[in-house]
C-alpha cells in the first residue's frame, strides 16, 4: 500500500505519523518544501520517496506538482494531518478519485461559520454568530449580537487574530488591526469553562474518544505572557459535568458526517452546566495533546492513527489510568535563555510523575510565544488522582521559572 503524505515533517508530531505509516506496514511518499537531504534522518529514514515543491502553502501550485508526480503511480490513501493543508490534501484524493472526505466536505470543518451551520441544523447549541467580509458587515453583525463579542477569523487557527470586544470604544480600537483578515465570524462571547473533545475514528465511528481541560482558557493565555497555559487530559470520563460535552462530541461527529481519521472539538461549559459547541477540525489537536493522550494510556496514536488509516483496525488499550497535564513556559525577559530556576526541586517532587521535559536549554533564543503555545518549552506530568495532578501542574506553572536576557 503507499500513502502520499502532505508534510512529513512539520509540524512537531509530523515526524511521528510518518513514523506510524511505516510501522504499520504501508510505504510513505512525502511532499515537502525542504530537499530531501536536509529532511531529519527522523523522517528520512520512514519515507520510500519524496516530493520536493517550491512553497508547500500555495495551494493550487502543490496541487498541480502532486498531480504530476502521480501520474503513472498507484497511490492508496492521500493525507495531511497539518491544518493549512488539509484541503488540498482533499483536491489531490478528488483529483484522483481516492475514496475520503472531499475538499467541500473539509472545508466544513475549516470554515467556522460553515461549521457551525451545520452542527445548529440539528439542533446542537453554538454561538450566535455572523460572517462578516467588511467593517459594515462587521458592524451589523456587533447590532445583531450585543456585547461582549468575540471577533475572529473565519478560518483561524491558535487563537491567532482573536478578540473579545466588549464596548463601542473597543470595536473601534480593535477595527484597524483586523484589515488583512479577509472574513471573520463575529460570535456572541460564551462565558465558561473550555475542554476539546478529540476522537479517532473509522467511518465516523470513535474508536478512542479524550477530553482535555484548558486552563485557562485558550484566549487568555495567549493574551497574557506571564501566564504558563496548562491543558489537563481527564482520566474520568464519566463525571456528570462533562456529559454534556461528550454527549455533544458524538453529535457533531454525526452532524458533520465525520469519516475516518482525528478530529479535534473545542467546546464550552457554561456555569449552567450547559456545553455550547466552539469548532471542530478533521485532524489532531496541535500542541502536545496527541502525547498526552498517549502518556494517559501508554500508547502510540501516532501509528494507531495510521493503522486506523490503512487497515481499518484499532490495537490499543482505551482505560485511561492517568489523567495528563502539560505546562508550557514562558521566560522572563527578552533574548536567549539564562537561568532556569525550581527546575530541580520540581523533578524531586515529582519526577516520578514526569513524563516528559522541553525547556529550551540555557542559551537558546526564547521562542515567539504569540506564535507557539509551545513557547520556550513544555513539561508534561501525569497521575492516576485529579486533584494531585492539578498541584503538579501548578507547580510547574508557578514554582519553574526561565530567565532570558
Ligand atoms: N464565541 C466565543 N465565546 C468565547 N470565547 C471564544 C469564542 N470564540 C472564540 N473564543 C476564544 O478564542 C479562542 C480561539 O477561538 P477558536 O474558535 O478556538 O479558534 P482557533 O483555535 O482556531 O484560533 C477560543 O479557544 C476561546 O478561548
Ligand atoms: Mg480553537
């Protein structure tokens, strides 16, 4: 079997998927916009051939170029698991008549006012919202909806472009840095708290199903430096507030007609108790959730994705002993990193628990944090008890700190 998989090596978790391809057997034809010979030896060594193309994000050029190298070979399955790419990995199937989610079918789960179309035909709670393509759409949209409001692009992603307005005045402030975004949705704001709902599934069908908790949520810590985000992956899943969301999560995966591969929700909680849909995307979560789902269970959905994929077969344990929290740090101070202070009292406390550790070490330039949740590096604990993971968790946040200059 041979699988053209559109980015093998970005993002982070690329690597691993192509990994997983290779292990369950199939041969893994990568595009790229990097040579091959300056592919990590990570990936490399997993690919049977590889496509280089000029610029991987000009979507009708990597289109045309796959095509082309096709031509004359047999192709089984065509994949991206990378947000931006996801369409065209859609065009090229359609292109070649592979059996998959078309490029219109994906674009519902790229589109935030499409998808959310969608899911409130069948009766699901999202928020009020409107697609505005100029400022006096914008503004009919805010008379219709009231404040607070949450503006953002219609196609975003990592909370990028994202604003809760709540006044005339700020409206006014926030208009100008909005004029290259081409569509946005204007949405009622949902107070609340925020969890993902991420499942893999075969023709629709969750075969693994995971809630992880953002603390705090998205917005706020991607406003906020000083913060250190922490996303918690919930050991229990049967506890009477997430119903709601999990029950929502199945519906949407009908709603939106989901076929096989991830997908990663995002939803509300209101202090009501009730789950108000956020969006939904048709690929893994970004940012660590894919191994904090392994580390809950001590699994490889890295290649579970792929054997789903290309044999139709799921081969884990689904029990879930561990609830999984990851703590991204951010350093004081601009530059290159300098000090890195409670790091080794942290692994004495816990090091039993640790399952993995990112800091950038001393030296390294500090990361754009606005860019990447991964900011200047992430730590990752896990606990069979809820209450104990959340102090490790906090720990981590408030007792590890980086210092740049
Ligand atoms: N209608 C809304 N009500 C409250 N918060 C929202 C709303 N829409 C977005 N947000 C906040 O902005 C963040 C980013 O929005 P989201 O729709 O998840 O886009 P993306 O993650 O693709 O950038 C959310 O995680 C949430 O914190
Ligand atoms: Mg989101």
């Amino acid at each position: 079997m041979n699988v053209l998989f559109l980015s093998p090596s970005y993002p982070r978790e690329m690597p691993h998927f192509t990994r997983g391809l290779a292990e369950v057997g199939v041969r893994v034809w990568g595009v790229g916009d990097q040579p091959a010979h300056a592919l990590p030896e990570e990936v490399r060594r997993y690919l049977s051939d590889y496509l280089q193309v000029p610029r991987l994000l000009d979507e009708d050029d990597l289109v045309e170029r796959t095509l082309r190298w096709l031509r004359g070979r047999s192709v089984d399955h065509v994949e991206s698991l990378w947000e931006p790419l996801m369409v065209a990995a859609a065009r090229i199937r359609q292109q070649i008549q592979l059996p998959g989610m078309t490029p219109e079918h994906v674009t519902d789960f790229r589109d935030k006012q499409r998808m959310k179309e969608r899911v409130a035909s069948v009766g699901i709670r999202v928020p009020y919202a409107f697609r505005a393509r100029s400022i006096s759409e914008i503004r009919e949209a805010v008379e219709k909806i009231g404040y607070p409001l949450i503006l953002k692009p219609i196609a975003g992603a990592g909370s990028a472009d994202t604003y809760r307005i709540n006044s005339p005045q700020e409206l006014e402030q926030i208009l100008p840095r909005l004029q290259h975004v081409p569509e946005l949705s204007c949405e009622e704001f949902i107070d609340g708290r925020e969890f993902t709902f991420d499942a893999l599934c075969l023709e629709g069908r969750p075969l693994f199903v995971s809630v992880t908790e953002y603390l705090p949520r998205p917005l706020i810590m991607r406003t906020n430096e000083w913060i250190s985000p922490v996303q918690i992956t919930i050991r229990d899943l049967q506890q009477p507030h997430l119903a709601p969301g999990l029950q929502m999560g199945h519906e949407v995966l009908e709603a939106m007609q989901m076929q096989t591969g991830f997908v990663h929700m995002e939803w509300y909680l209101t202090s009501k108790g009730e789950a108000v849909f956020g969006e939904i995307a048709c690929r893994p979560g970004g940012a660590y959730i894919v191994d904090q789902m392994n580390f809950s269970n001590d699994i490889d959905l890295f290649r579970e994705w792929a054997r789903v994929r290309c044999h139709q077969t799921f081969h884990s344990p689904t029990a879930r002993p561990y609830n999984v929290a990851a703590i991204f740090k951010r350093a004081q101070g601009q530059g290159h990193i300098r000090s890195i202070h409670g790091l080794q009292h942290f692994r004495e406390q816990c090091g039993r628990w640790l399952c993995a550790e990112h800091l950038l070490p001393i030296g390294a330039l500090r990361r754009d944090w606005k860019q990447t949740l991964l900011s200047d590096g992430v730590l990752i604990v896990r606990h069979p008890d809820w209450d104990t993971t959340v102090q490790m968790a906090r720990m981590a946040a408030t007792q590890i700190q980086l210092f740049a200059a």
